[in-house]
C-alpha cells in the first residue's frame, strides 16, 4: 500500500503559530507601531528594542557551561527514541555560548554517522528569507509592503485589493498549490519533475479564492511564490542571486544555497527519508535526497547547514546584518501573544520557522526574550506518535504526541533551556 498524502508538501509554521493567527485573522499585522494599549505580556515579543539591541553583540562562541550541556544533550537524547529521523543535528546558540552536536545515521546504509557539518534541504524555512528580501526592498523604498500583487503579476483573483503585506501573511486567500492533486499527483509519481514559478502559480490560481483579502488565515506556497516573483520584477535579477547578494554574503553565509533546478546537494549532505510519494511504504520509505526541489521555489527549496543557520536565526530575530530597526520592529510585531508575520511566525516569544519537505525537516527559531538561538535539522519527515492524519512507520509505537521529527526535538531543548515551546 502506498503511501500517497493529501496534505501540504511544505509545511512549515508552528501549530501555534497558526492557530493564533486564525483566531486574529481579521487583524493581521499592519504597518504600524505596536499597540501601546496592550499587556506587554499579551505581546509575543515584549521588549523590540531590547532585541535589536543585542543583536548589536557578537555572538559567544566559546562552549557552554558543562552542565547545560549535558542538560541538553539528555534531552535530545530523551526524544530521540520517539523520533522517526535516522539522525539528527542540534545547535545551540546562548549568551554564555555554543553547543553543536550530532546524533544517529547521514546515511543508514551506509552507516555513515551524521556531523554537524552536514547539508539538509530546509524546506519553509525558505520563506523567511522571502519575506526578508521583500522586507529589504520596501526599506529601500523599492516597493510598499501596501502595493498590490496586480501591480507586478496580473491575472490573481482579486489582485487588485491583494497586497504584498497579505501575501507574506498568509491572508491573502489564495490556495495554496501544494493543495491541489494537479500537483502532488505529479510530485508524487515523477519527483525529478523540473517545476517552475508560473506553473505553480497556475496551479493555486485554478483554486482560489479560499476568502476576501484579510478576511482569515491560510497557509499558501502560492503567497510566497508571488513575493518571489515580485523580487524578480523589482531588481531585475534572478531570486537567487538576489538573496545571495542580499542575506548570504553579508551574513556570511557560505554554506547556504539556491539549487535551482539541480538536485545535488553540496558535500557534505545527509541522505533523506520520506513516507510521501508513491513508492514509499510504513515499512520502506523512500529516499528523497534528490528529488528536483524547483517545486518549492521561493517557498522552500534552499539548502544550508548548522553553522549558517546559528548565524541566520540570530539576524533575523534581531535584524542585525539585515534590516534597520524601524523594519525589525514592524517584523517583531505582532497582533497579540503570537501569530505568523512577514513570512516567519512567532509563539512563546520563540521567532522564527520550521521546514518540512520531502526527506528533511528543520527548524530555526530565535528565543526573542533570552537572546537565544536553536536549531535542528533531520533527515527525514516522517512524524511520530500518536498521529491521525499523517502516516507512521510500521514500528512507531504510538504513545507519544504526534509531531514532525525536528519539532519533537526542538520542543525537548527548548525545555532544557528553561524556554518552553508549547505549540502542539
């Protein structure tokens, strides 16, 4: 029996996250000041200008203290059991230092253990960059985070009141295409398929609109497609090498990538498990390594590995390297304790995305009050636990929540570092 899923290829915010934003959709973030008249304790990000200012700060790279570190290491350890990911890599980024570390199997066949250093595909976590971009474009007066998509890519349902701002929210009502068996039925069947933007975008087009513009709240791959697009009409460059110019060279970032319609991935890079598509089975899963990832785009298909993302997940809670205060401060804030911005989401103070595709699953947040940085990175997607919608392995023994494997892993240091995650 196959294991065909008739779900979101690329999910990737916080449950909580979503469901704070749903409940506020009528409210998504404006561009304006945080609301004075509310509890800074309602806010998901209390002190803004305490975190811009901290970004201002090195990083600390000398070894945390022994007992946290084995604090942490327990908890990683805790959860690896409930974890459906042959290997997993962990990093931890705090005022009193760093602690990377690599548990389990790059590649099981082979019994190559996973290293710190090794490439994953991040999926979602794509979008943050996006909406980065986007963001550095309307604060060099290039476009207006107000302008409506009809200005730069004619022919979306309601395109005339649809704006950017809608777009990077995910309230603009469009579908999204990952949706629509138009296109997993392809995905699934031929995954070295070559997609590109416009072919998506038709896709999720065909299906909208869900609802008015602003009117709720949908996650859409097609949202953020469009703001790739946008990217590309405004500098007149390629997407990649914008955000190459842009996020990776300033920051440093040298081992972050755009593939493109290539399926490599750059050495040294962990194989990657999938129960989507329609070979994979609860028994045999398929490896997903190098599926074409043109299907994610400007959504979710880039690649990096540990040391980049410490670095990432710093910049974009503090917007150090990346955009000016009055910027950041429209991006850190939100309608109430949490909710999902300009493509990234926020919930207990933690700021930042998860990714899911395919053979890979990452998550990259920025505890927003501690001044902390985590990531983790698996080399698979398979949820575990208790799950009703999403399949399992065959030996998954079904006592425990049902979460993505990153995520377990990340909800398990967050504890450890006294920072709950509660997004279920």
């Amino acid at each position: 029996m196959t294991a065909k899923l008739n779900r979101p290829i690329v999910s990737s915010v916080s449950a909580a996250a979503l469901l704070a934003v749903s409940s506020q959709a009528a409210s998504a973030p404006q561009n304006v000041a945080p609301a004075a008249a509310a509890p800074a304790t309602a806010q998901c990000v209390p002190d803004i200008a305490k975190v811009i200012a901290a970004g201002a700060v090195p990083a600390k790279a000398a070894p945390l203290p022994p007992e946290l570190v084995a604090k942490l290491d327990a908890a990683v350890r805790s959860a690896l059991p409930q974890t459906a990911a042959p290997g997993v890599i962990v990093g931890v980024v705090t005022p009193s230092g760093t602690w990377k570390a690599a548990y389990g199997k790059a590649d099981p066949a082979k019994g190559t253990p996973m290293t710190v250093d090794m490439h994953t595909r991040i999926g979602s976590v794509t979008k943050t960059f996006t909406g980065t971009a986007i963001m550095q474009l309307a604060e060099a007066k290039k476009l207006s985070l107000d302008d409506t998509i009809q200005k730069y890519v004619p022919g979306i349902p309601n395109g005339d009141r649809i704006t950017l701002r809608q777009l990077a929210n995910m309230t603009s009502g469009l579908a999204s295409y990952t949706q629509s068996s138009k296109f997993t039925d392809v995905l699934f069947s031929k995954p070295q398929t070559i997609w590109t933007p416009r072919r998506l975008l038709t896709i999720g087009v065909a299906e909208s609109p869900l609802y008015e513009p602003g009117a709720s709240f949908n996650y859409s791959n097609t949202n953020t497609v469009l703001l790739g697009m946008v990217i590309e009409q405004v500098t007149k460059k390629p997407v990649g090498q914008v955000l190459k110019e842009q996020i990776f060279d300033p920051l440093k970032l040298n081992n972050t990538s755009w593939p493109g319609n290539s399926t490599e991935m750059p050495t040294p890079f962990a194989q990657g498990f999938t129960l989507q598509g329609d070979f994979a089975k609860p028994d045999a899963p398929s490896n997903a390594t190098h599926w074409n990832p043109s299907w994610g785009w400007t959504a979710g298909e880039m690649i990096s590995d540990l040391d980049d993302l410490l670095v990432y997940a710093r910049a974009l809670g503090t917007g150090h390297g990346l955009l000016g205060p009055a910027a950041q401060t429209e991006r850190l804030t939100f309608p109430g304790a949490g909710g999902y911005g300009i493509g990234v989401g926020c919930s207990d103070g933690w700021f930042g995305h998860t990714g899911e595709l395919p053979g890979y699953n990452t998550t990259v947040y920025y505890q927003t009050r501690a001044d902390i940085a985590v990531v983790v990175q698996t080399n698979s997607d398979i949820a575990s636990g208790n799950c009703e919608e999403k399949p399992t392995l065959t030996d998954d023994p079904r006592d425990t929540e049902c979460s993505s494997p990153a995520k377990r892993v990340f909800v398990a240091v967050a504890k450890a570092l006294d920072q709950p995650f509660s997004g279920p």
